[in-house]
C-alpha cells in the first residue's frame, strides 16, 4: 500500500488575507463553491490541492505546521513578511538547504526551504 497527500484545507476568519499570504510566496488560486457549499480558494500543484475555507474562530487550524519548497527563500520570506507573515526564523543555510520559517495572519506556520 502506498498513500500520497493529495489535499490539505486551511480554515481561516478571513480567507483573503490567506490567499494574499500563499500568493505572494508563489501559489495561485482559483475561486470555487461546490453545490451550495460555501465558496472557497483552491491552489493544484504535482497532484497536490491546497484549499482555504472560511470558518468560525472556534474552527480556525491554527496549530497547522506547513512546508513549501521555493525558488527563492529570501524572496520568499521578504514576500510573506510583506503580506502579513511574521518572521520566526530569518533565512539561513541548514541540512535542508536554505530555510527560513515564518507564520502566517491566522497562526499556521509555514517553513520555507530553497533546497541546494
């Protein structure tokens, strides 16, 4: 048997500002609703969807830990910083190549890695 991820749903207080967030450290999303659920953002990439649906506070994924590889790790980190990211740990070389962790406007953290 062998399992892949293939979907992760972020539920966010304000979806927008989410998708300002993961836009500006390179994914793209597109609008959706599927029959009269509530509509939402969706980002495919190798297989793999990222959707954000809004939610109450009490339903919120806060404590969510997330991992992209990017292209560029500074440019990366500066973008998210830029759109409502915080830094937690400024861009350095590490075993897994450049890294840098930063979390985004409803509390998930999100590490950053440029592999070399």
């Amino acid at each position: 048997m062998n399992a892949k991820p293939n979907l992760m749903v972020l539920r966010a207080s304000n979806p927008d500002s989410l998708v300002t967030f993961y836009t500006s450290i390179g994914l793209s999303f597109v609008k959706e609703r599927h029959g009269s659920g509530p509509t939402h953002f969706a980002s495919a990439s190798a297989g793999f969807v990222l959707e954000i649906y809004p939610c109450t506070s009490q339903a919120r994924t806060s404590g969510l830990r997330l991992g992209f590889s990017v292209d560029d790790v500074d440019r990366a980190f500066a973008a998210a910083v830029a759109n409502e990211g915080s830094a937690l740990v400024t861009p350095r070389d590490s075993d897994w190549g450049r890294r840098a962790v930063v979390r985004d406007s409803e509390g998930h953290t999100v590490e950053l890695v440029e592999r070399r």
